[in-house]
C-alpha cells in the first residue's frame, strides 16, 4: 500500500490510466477480492499524509496547548522571541 500512499498508482501520473498498477500489484489485489470501486479509489489518491506524523502533531499541539494555558506569560515571550528571529 505504499505504492498507493505515495501516489505511484495515480491515475494522473500515468498514461493511460489503466497502467497505475504494475501488473503483479493488480494482480495481488485481484487474487486476494479487491472490488474495482477500491481499485478505482487507489488511482485517485495522489498523497496520503502518514498516521504518525498526524499523531507527532496532535502531540504538539497538546504540549502547546497546556504550556499556554498553565505558563502563558513564558509561553508569549518564547512566541516573541521565536517571532523575532524568524523575521516574523
């Protein structure tokens, strides 16, 4: 599924469209019961964004959060700081 994730099997880098797969993939996926409406939704997909790196950002996001709510004053100077030296 990787092939998939990273958007080699795009409908839209390839053409014709029906080559998305290379044969031993669409083979695989037609031995083991692929339905074509799947089939048809993995060459649509041109980038899925990883599970971990959604999780490593909902865990930032929280660490944020409850630094901000429990330390605001510190947590407004490193913004500033960090805004000043990014030229923000």
């Amino acid at each position: 599924m990787e092939y998939v994730r990273v958007g080699k099997a795009s409908a839209k880098r390839h053409t014709p469209p029906d080559t998305c797969f290379l044969p031993q993939h669409w083979d695989a996926l037609q031995a083991c019961g692929a339905e074509d409406w799947f089939l048809e939704s993995c060459q649509k997909i041109e980038y899925l964004f990883p599970r971990g790196h959604g999780a490593a950002m909902a865990d930032c996001l929280a660490k944020l959060v409850w630094y901000a709510i429990y330390t605001p004053k510190e947590t407004e100077e490193v913004f500033k700081k960090a805004a000043e030296q990014n030229g923000f």
